[in-house]
C-alpha cells in the first residue's frame, strides 16, 4: 500500500495504534483464562490492559507486600489505601497502577532525566527497611515472584514520575491569610489536644501546607482524570 500526505500518515498511524492495543487485550484475556500447568510456578494473570502496557496480579501484590501504595508516586488524586500488605485493598491498587502507567505514559512523551543512581539505591533500601531482616526481604520477593531488577526498576520509574509531576505542578501560590484562619475556624478537632483547641500560631504553618498540598492534588486530579477519558483502558480483572 502507497500512502502519501500527512493526513494519511496519521490515519495510518491511529490504525496501527488501535491494532497494537487490541492485540494487548486479547494477549491478555488468554493469559487469564490459560491453565497453570506446573504446581511450582507463581500463578500470574492480567489485570488490565493500559494502552500498549499490562497490569498484573503480581504488580498488585508487589505494590501491596512492598508497602508501594502511599507516596508522591501515586499522587493524592486518589483515596490511598492504608497500610501495607493485605490491608490495602488490592481493587485500590489496581486503580493506582492503572492511574499510574497513564502518566508514565504521559512522563514518556517529554524524556525527563533518569533519577541519580544513588537516589534510586536510597529509596530502595527504605523499602528493605519495611521488613525486619534481609531474610524477610528475600522471602517476600520469592514468595511473589519478584527479583530485586524489577522491584528497583519500579522504584526508579516513581522517581522519574515525581520529578515530572514536580516539574509540571509546582506549589501553588500559598493561600491568603483569612483562608488560613477559615480552615482554623472550621476544623477545630484536627487542631486540639486533651480537648482543648491547640493555639492558632502553633498550627499556622501546617494549615498553609494542608491548603497547599490539597490545591496541587486538585490541579494533578484534573489532569489525571483527563488521561484517563483519553486513554485506552481495559480492566480484565478486579484485583481480588
């Protein structure tokens, strides 16, 4: 076939997009629906199908048994399950990592830097931290399949989109100081102690952050929520 002119090109260009993605899915539905013909193997399925990229139950259980879910990575445009290991909910974690390969998606197109080696080390080595020995470390990435290349790739790949979200939403101006004393007014059992309302000028400062912090979640709540009415998106499994 001879295809001339650039709005050939971009016709082109969307059908063989369309064509990848639809073959992502039906990869993924036979690998749900395929037997585990060997009882020693870690038992994996898809979870969903994002774009050109697949979500699976072993992701989601990383993210759970390495404590993934809380953090800049996943930004504070959803409720964020709480604690680690089975207590956050796997359907929530599911939709953080959907959430999550759409921006990384997003993060691709501009090629921000790779995070410092030495960073990457750092952030790793928090999450050893979480459990009480090497042993137990080493024990949870057998147990769920996970060698220590992809846990580190995982963590880089939180680094790289952090930077990108800091670089994109900046802090937004800091609020006026009468929004500051609304927020005081309106919220007296986050600001009290024993029963008593803790003094304006201890708490200011926390307020502003709280103020600050949520209006930066608003403005990455949009933007996400406008990824994923553009995205391709394809949820096989539940995440339970």
């Amino acid at each position: 076939m001879h295809v001339t002119g650039p709005r050939s090109e971009v016709r082109l260009s969307g059908v063989l997009c369309g064509f990848v993605s639809w073959w992502c899915v039906l990869i993924a539905i036979a690998l749900v629906v395929s037997p585990v013909v060997h009882a020693d193997e870690i038992i994996d399925r898809v979870m969903a199908v994002v774009g050109t990229q697949i979500v699976t139950l072993s992701d989601v259980r990383m993210v759970q048994v390495f404590g993934l879910t809380n953090g800049p990575q996943f930004t504070d445009s959803r409720p964020q399950a709480t604690g680690h290991g089975p207590q956050a909910a796997a359907a929530d974690v599911l939709q953080q990592l959907i959430d999550r390969d759409l921006m990384l998606q997003e993060v691709e197109h501009y090629a921000p830097p790779e995070p410092d080696p030495s960073d990457v080390s750092r952030a790793l080595s928090e999450v050893r931290r979480r459990f009480p020995d090497q042993a137990a470390y080493d024990r949870a990435l057998v147990d769920n399949g996970i060698d220590d290349t992809r846990l580190r790739a995982f963590v880089r790949d939180n680094l790289r989109l952090r930077a990108y979200l800091d670089e994109r939403f900046p802090p937004p101006p800091l609020p006026a100081e009468s929004e500051v004393v609304e927020y005081y007014q309106t919220h007296p059992d986050e600001f009290s102690k024993n029963g008593k309302a803790l003094p304006y000028n201890t708490v200011r400062d926390d307020i502003v952050t709280r103020l600050t912090e949520s209006r930066r979640a608003g403005l990455i709540k949009d933007w996400l929520a406008g990824l994923r009415s553009r995205g391709d998106v394809t949820v096989v499994g539940t995440g339970e």
